[in-house]
C-alpha cells in the first residue's frame, strides 16, 4: 500500500482520491417522474388512449370521463407495483460508517468516511463501524460482527493479517489497520454491483403475461375495428359515425380493467401470506412463488435452529462423568452473560440443574478470554473447600499437547476427534490441573452442533410432493452441512449428495453444461461464497427452472436479486430485505412451504380471471352497444371478480406456470360458444321484427332488440365465470359464499336494470324490456352455458391426455 508508520501524507491521500475515486457505492440516478410516465405507454394503455380522444373529439365527456379515470387508475397501480434496486442500494449504503479515525502526515483524526483511500492507517475499536475494506496490523485479536454481511449471528475473531470488511462492526478490542479497498471494490460494492445487474435483468412472468395477452387482444381488436369501420363507411355512415360505432367497439373489446382486478385479487393474497408470515415486497412475486420448482435454502436458522447444543461427549478420563466434564467446561467460560461468545454461553447453560450451586461456588482468580493464536480458554478458580483448580478448554489437539497423560490418552482423543470432525461436529478439549502448579490432565471432549428444527424433515417431504427440489447453499464447511444433509434428509435419495466449491469451479472450468448439470444434480453445496449463490441461481435458471433463494446478509443480496423469488429470512438485514421479494417475519422453511400452497391459490384465482376476461373480451366482439352500457357490464363484471381474491380454489400439486397455448385456447371455447349464441339471438330477434317469424314479435320488438342484447351479453359474462374456475364440471367444486353473494348480485342489478330502465342514446338507444322477455333471456343463457361448460370440459381433458 505503499503506506509508512506515520500514514499517508495529505498531497498523497488527495492524489490517491482523485484516482480511486470517493469511497461510497455508485447508485443509479432515476427519474422517478419517467418511471411514472412509462406507465402510461404500451399497447393496452394506447388502445385506451386511442378510445379516450375519439370520444372527446365527439364530444361525449361522460365517456371521456370514464376512460380517463380508468387509465390514470392502470397506470398508478403498476407504478408502485413495481420494485427497484434502489432500495437495496440505499440499505447499504445505511449501514456504512459515515466517519472514521484515520492516521495521516502521523496524527489522527476524524475525516468522513467517503474520503478514505486505499493505504490509509485507521483505528478501529470497539463499537465502530468498519469504514472500508482493510488488513489488520499488529495488535491483539478483534471480535467481529459480520451480522450485517453474512446475517450469522456468531462474532468471529480476527487477528493481524486478517481483513475485514466495510459494515463490519467491532464487538471486542483494538487495532490498527490499513484500507485496502474503497467504495465499489469492497465486499459491500462489489454485492451492490450485482445486485443492480441482477435487477438489470428482472422481468416477472406475470408482467410478460400480461404484456403478451394484451398485445393479441390489441391486434384482434384493431383488425376487427378497422374492418368494421370501412363496413360502416361502405354503408353510407358519415366519417364520424362510423368511428363512433367502431369506438364502442373497440372499448368494449379492450379489458380495460384487468391489470386492476388482477392486481387486487394478488393484494389480497398478499394479506393472506403476511398472516402466514411471509410479507411481500412485490406483488408479482406470489405467481413466480406458485411456479418454483427449485428452492436454494440456507443452512443457519432455515433448516437448522441457529442454535448450537451439545451433544453426547467423549469421556476420556474415568473419573469424569458428562455431567462433570460440562461443568469443568464451565469453569474454563467467560461466565457472565455480556461477555460470553456463543460457545461459553452453551456450556454454562448446559450445566446440571443441581451443579448450578457449585459452579456459582467457584471463585473465579483469572480468566485468559479464547485468543486465536492460543485457541483455548483458560481459568483459575478456587471451590468451596480452598482447593485451586487451572482449568482449559479450546482446540482439541491444543489442549491435548498442555496435557501430562497425553501419551496414554492421545489415540483415542485423536480417533474421537475425527470422529466427530467427519460428522460435521465441533469438538472442544477441556483438561484440568489440580492445584496452581499442577499438571494438566485430560479430561474428555464436549461435541457441539447445530441441529435441524424440529420440523424441517416433514416440511422437506411436503415440499418433495409439491414437485419442489430444495438445495442447501451454505458457506459451512462441508463435513458439517453433508451431516445436516443426512439428519434432515435432505434429498429422497438414501444418501444426499453435497459437493464443495471445489467440484463446482472443476466443472465450470469443463464449460457451462457440466456445471449446470452439477447444480441440477446435486442435493446441496457447501463452502460457498456470495458469487458462488449468485452463479448457481443464474445455471439453474438458464436451464429454465423457476429458482428461489434464502438469505439473510449482505453477502445474500446480489442471489436474491437475482433469483426470481427471493427470500429474506427472519432476523434479515436491510440489505437482504430490501433486494428480497418476499421477507420472512419467523424463522423455518416450514414458513416458506405454506406460502407457496397460498401462492398457488392465488394463482389458480389470477389465472381463473384472466382466462374469464379474455372469455368476455371475445364475447362481445362485433355487437355495438352503447358505451355506458358496456361500462355497466364491465363495473359489473369486475367488481363480481373482485371476489374471487376469497374463492374456493384448491392448490396445485406440482409447480405452476403460464401455459399461454392452452389459457387462450380454453378462453376461446368459453368466449366463441355464448358469442355464437349471442349471434344467434340477434339473427332471431331481427328476422322476428322484420316479420320472418312472427311467433316470436311479443319478445323481439326492434326498440327493445338493443336493450335484450345487452342483457344476453351481461349474463353470459356472469355465468362464464363458473365455467371458467374449475377444470371439470362447474359443479365440481362450489363458489365461496361472497363469489355467489356477488354473482346474484350483479345478474339481479343488470335484470333490473333491463326491465325497469331507458337509456336513451342518439345512436344506440335500450328501452326497457318485458318480464317475459327477460326469463327467456334467463333461460336461453343457461341452455348454452350448458353447451360452453361441457365443450371446457372436453377441451381441458384432451390437454390432459396430452
């Protein structure tokens, strides 16, 4: 670094500024007025906008009104539907040191953090925020909190030599340090940077969806419309009339509020998952959920409890008991609470409810705190009767060497060590002398491990039947998580298979079908690093599986980006929270399995919808009705399909996705069967009032023709929503109470409306219709709902025998 004793002088510091640049992360500037705007332009915005200036240049304000309001309403919905890097940026930005003691031309001082150059001397200390990424000089060993880059909840100690990162935060000690990297080429920089590529490359499905049914919508409606319009013309209509009546139908074809009620039906189902913990950050992300068929899980806190426990230990020295070498574990701990680690913490919590006296007995002389150098604890006490005891507990093979019976012991030590190395164990030495003078003896090995939760075995076997592969992705070394793999089953097969960093670089160097056909393979990975995570999402999803990540740091946060779900765990940074798309309010992956069963609910209701309004849209194709006759149907329609957020559906047993062949094949055969009756209908009635079939004059009156079609078609669109929720009968499965409340509502409203009400139109007028009329109408849809409901039936099990 180029750096003396006495630091960087200032000339150098700003020669190094200007060439390394300030060290804060880069964000991108956005233009959150643009974004707004953006809203406002594609192809079902432009068709309304198209419909919205044809009725103004009419003069039909009303219309003009409506419509407005309907866009302005689309475009303010996906606006703040929609999620950004940006808030993953400024999370870590929050979390950076905004000064920092540096030495400079030999004396030290606050600067800003953002000043800070490669070779610049610090002190850092307890309670400060690590500023850049540096090495450790000469000094004793720091404790580190890396909560914030790793989400792990354990310190862990660095000495000289070791680096540490910026957002790091020192829990214990002193020492100077030397800045190695700034801004963008940190830890926390270079995670920034992926997490804006990642970002870069986000589109959800349901927005393509979307976007693709509505371009078909669009060009069936135009080529319909401009046909109709030359038709028009050719018949004698003036320029503007023509247009007028193509209006209609072109507003009538457009499905002008389904980006409104999808996006509500997916809002509630977001209430739903929050009250299973699970809160979204994204709405779209409930239908990229329902479709995962592969989940990246952390080991910490996801499959495991976060919490290490001992487990049965190896007694060495006959005259010690498990109980006895806990307690002698005990004595050798930093027993009050607030400067424990998490080890000591274990073992005095594990003591025997009766040797609790006797341990609070002991008279603490000294207490040497674990240094990584030494790697072991030691301390001298006094017990109840006078007797002094030198008690030490670390790194097994250390203790081993301090001890006086090491020859005799030292083959069944190292057998128990290794042992429990190969299962993933750790194994803590405790030996003990008598007297301050006294030789050690060894006295046994306490194991510690951290274990599954209790439920995740069964929550890994629901998953296996939901067609969900769950892989552990841990940074734990890999004896430790082939172990965890074992205990939890991770996997159908008798033995899971876990590789290492190792296999995973061999096979990316044999190209990226190997290593793609590695991370679809195996059953776990271990000793991983955050590129790593963010390369296993991109192979898997490049071999076309819908990939969710856990996370819970920093380090996590360019994964789950870049993962079409991911998923902040409990406990989670604002980093990860804020790139994640769905963040966890309690720990388990039991948590994450029930929100992918409400996600396929969800979906089933979405797509139930979308297949209703294309249905709809198709139906009332080619039959000019007055624009606020259309606009009562469609308030009609969708407030009735706002209540399908809380139907009756039952979730998927496989991982679901957007078969978009068979969504517009089947909305065809449920839009094109009631269009061919509705046709029908109108052949009849104007055949009738031209006196062709004059037993039908008391129902087909031509004033009243207009106002019939109007009903046939609104009560064909209500009925279609049955038919369009299950795969079978309609019958098969009932509607929830408030879907029907609301059907019964909206067919009486539009009956009533029908019979009692004169809408009168200088183009298109309805008069009111008889009660006759009305029940034949009544009874003319359900015969052909009868007819569509049977021919979706037939269509959906020749899919099935595909």
């Amino acid at each position: 670094m180029a750096t003396g004793p006495e630091g960087l002088a200032e000339a150098e510091a700003a020669k190094r500024l200007e060439e390394f640049g300030p060290n804060v992360l880069e964000e991108a500037k956005r233009n959150e007025l643009l974004i707004f705007l953006s809203f406002f332009w594609g192809p079902m915005p432009i068709m309304i906008w198209a419909a919205t200036a044809v009725v103004a240049v009419e003069g039909d304000w009303e219309d003009f009104g409506v419509l407005l309001t309907l866009q302005v309403v689309n475009g303010t919905v996906g606006f703040f539907e929609e999620k950004s890097a940006g808030d993953a940026i400024a999370a870590l930005k929050d979390s950076l040191a905004p000064r920092a003691s540096v030495k400079r031309s030999g004396a030290f001082r606050s600067v800003d953090a953002s000043t800070l150059v490669p070779g610049d001397l610090l002190n850092v200390k307890l309670g400060d925020i690590v500023p850049a990424d540096c090495k450790l000089l000469g000094g004793k060993a720091l404790e580190v909190d890396q909560a914030a880059l790793t989400g792990e909840s354990l310190p862990v100690t660095r000495g000289p030599g070791d680096t540490v990162f910026m957002g790091s935060v020192i829990r214990r000690g002193e020492i100077e340090a030397v800045v190695c990297f700034t801004g963008g080429r940190t830890f926390f920089g270079r995670a920034a940077e992926m997490v804006n590529r990642a970002a870069g490359e986000q589109q959800g499905r349901f927005a393509k969806v979307m976007f693709q049914n509505t371009i078909v919508l669009f060009t069936l409606s135009v080529t319909l419309c401009t046909v109709i319009y030359f038709k028009l013309m050719e018949s004698g209509l003036s320029p503007l009339k023509a247009l007028g009546t193509t209006v209609v139908i072109l507003i009538a074809c457009i499905p002008i509020a389904m980006q409104i009620v999808s996006t509500t039906v997916m809002a509630v189902g977001g209430r739903s998952l929050a009250e299973k913990k699970a809160i979204l950050a994204r709405l779209s992300a409930i239908e990229e959920l329902s479709g995962m068929d592969i989940l990246c899980s952390d080991k910490t806190g996801t499959l495991t409890q976060n919490k290490l426990q001992l487990f049965d230990p190896v007694l060495i020295d006959p005259a010690v008991d498990k109980d006895e070498l806990v307690f002698l574990g005990a004595l050798a701990a930093k027993r009050m609470a607030s400067g424990a680690d998490a080890i000591d913490t274990v073992i005095v919590a594990s003591v025997a409810e009766r040797d609790r006296p006797r341990l609070d007995a002991h008279e603490e002389l000294d207490f040497t705190p674990f240094d990584p150098v030494l790697k072991r604890t030691e301390a001298t006490v006094r017990d109840e009767r006078g007797a002094v005891l030198r008690v030490t507990k670390g790194a097994t093979k250390v203790v081993l060497d301090l001890c006086a019976d090491k020859a005799a012991v030292e083959a069944d030590v190292l057998r128990a060590n290794q042992d429990l190395a190969d299962r993933g164990f750790r194994s803590i030495g405790v030996a003990v002398a008598r007297g301050a003078k006294g030789a050690f003896k060894f006295a046994g090995v306490i194991s510690l491990f951290d274990p599954p939760r209790v439920d995740t075995k069964e929550t890994l076997e629901r998953a296996r039947g939901m067609g969900i592969a769950v892989k552990m992705v841990t940074g734990d070394q890999t004896a430790i998580a082939v172990e965890t793999s074992k205990s939890i089953a991770l996997s159908a097969r008798a033995t899971p298979v876990v590789e290492d960093m190792r296999a995973f670089a061999a096979a990316e160097k044999r190209g990226e079908a190997e290593a793609t056909a590695l991370c679809e393979r195996v059953d776990g990975f271990a000793e991983v690093y955050p590129e790593h995570k963010y390369r296993i999402v991109e192979l898997l999803q490049l071999a076309g599986h819908t990939v969710g990540m856990t996370g819970d740091g920093v380090n996590d946060a360019p994964a789950l980006k870049k993962a079409q779900i991911g998923i902040a765990v409990e406990g989670a940074t604002d980093a990860a929270r804020a790139a994640a798309d769905i963040v966890l309010t309690e720990p388990g992956l039991s948590v994450i399995i029930d929100a992918i069963t409400t996600s396929r609910c969800i979906f089933a209701r979405v797509r139930n919808y979308v297949i209703y309004r294309i249905a709809c849209t198709l139906q009332i194709f080619a039959f000019a009705i007055p624009v606020i006759g259309i606009v009562i149907i469609t308030i009609l329609n969708d407030g009735c399909m706002l209540t399908i957020a809380r139907d009756a559906v039952v979730p998927a047993a496989k991982p679901q996705s957007w078969d978009l062949a068979e969504l517009r094949l089947v909305a065809t055969v449920l839009g094109v069967v009631p269009l061919a009756s509705s046709l029908l209908l109108l052949w009849l009635g104007l055949t009738s009032a031209d006196g062709l079939y004059p037993s039908y004059a008391w129902l087909f009156g031509r004033k009243q023709l207009i106002m019939i079609m109007y009903l046939k078609i609104s009560i064909s669109d209500f009925l279609t929503l049955f038919a369009s929720r299950t795969r079978g009968p309609f019958y098969e499965r009932a509607p929830a109470p408030l879907l029907f409340a609301a059907f019964l509502v909206a067919t009486l409203t539009a009956t009533l409306l029908a019979t009692q009400a004169d809408l009168d139109d200088s183009t298109y007028p309805m008069y009111a219709i008889g009660s006759n009329a009305a029940a034949f109408v009544w009874l003319y849809n359900l015969a052909w709902f009868a007819v569509q409901d049977a021919a979706k039936v037939a269509l959906y099990r020749a899919f099935d025998l595909r």
